[in-house]
C-alpha cells in the first residue's frame, strides 16, 4: 500500500516577508529560532510558517523537514552547497531519505520507505548518523545540497 497522491498545484510565489522565514527554515532553525534571530513573535512565526505551507500546498500538519523540501524543491530559496561531500548511501536509506523529505506522518514515512514502523527509529538514527545531520530537517537539507532529492515532491493527500 502506497499513501494517496493527489495532483499539484501551482506553487504561489511567497512574499518577501515569507521569503525571509522560509530562509531561516531552509538554515536549519526551529520556530523558535526564527523568532528569536528575527524579533517576531513566537505566534507570528507559526503563522507565517502555515502561510508558507499553504502557498506550497503542503499538508496543513507537514512537518519541517517536508516544508523546507518543498521550499527548495519549488526553488522559493536557494539551495547552498553541502559543506562536506554526499555519502556513498545504499538503496534503502535513499528511499528513507526521500520518505522523511515527503511526508510527515511516521506511518506514511514507513510505507513510502518500505520498512516495518518498529524498523523505523533504528535506520533513521544510522541515516542521520551515516550522513553526519543531527536531525531529519537538516538530513533534507544536505540532500538537497548532494542533489539527493527529486525536484519536485510528490503531492500527497491529507494523510500525510
């Protein structure tokens, strides 16, 4: 069983105001983060970040690692450069590696990456180990780095 594929939509070019919290996403930094760097408000920084998930058509509870894949997929930032080069990864953990950049929910993630949920922790521990990120949004953004990821992610449904 694969999760529901929907069809995408055009991505809506986000503001300059959104543009500069989607950049701090794609640097790696939680909500928090950004509203500490940028002196918004906690609350203003999660509205924004749901207005950037609904010009991306991302899913209403997407979460960072599938914003950030969105942002860089549609190209409404910039990729940087890896800073080391890409890991020699097997199969599998490319498979992960996409599943973690294009859904959210564990189940789906366990079934896009064709393992079982109790497998689940154990090899996303030895990806992120393997490939020196301390967690999955940063893992998405190396990738994205590496040239890792399709350009564009697959549209799912509301399950994600």
């Amino acid at each position: 069983m694969t999760p529901p594929v929907t069809t995408s939509a055009p991505v809506t070019p986000l503001t300059p105001t959104l543009q500069r919290v989607a950049q701090h996403l794609v640097g790696g930094l939680a909500p928090k983060e950004i509203a500490t760097q940028t002196g918004l408000s906690a609350v203003t920084v999660r509205q924004y970040i749901r207005d950037i998930r609904e010009s991306l058509h991302c899913p209403p509870r997407g979460k960072p690692p599938v914003i950030v894949h969105h942002l860089l997929s549609a190209r409404q930032v910039a990729t940087s450069p890896a800073d080391r080069p890409a890991p020699e990864l097997r199969s599998d953990q490319l498979l992960l590696l996409r599943a973690i950049a294009e859904h959210s929910d564990a189940r789906n993630i366990a079934i896009a990456a064709k393992l079982a949920p109790a497998d689940q922790r154990a090899a996303l521990e030895e990806l992120l180990t393997d490939t020196g990120a301390q967690n999955p949004t940063q893992l998405v953004i190396l990738a994205h780095g590496w040239n890792l990821l399709p350009a564009q992610p697959t549209q799912r449904g509301a399950g994600q």
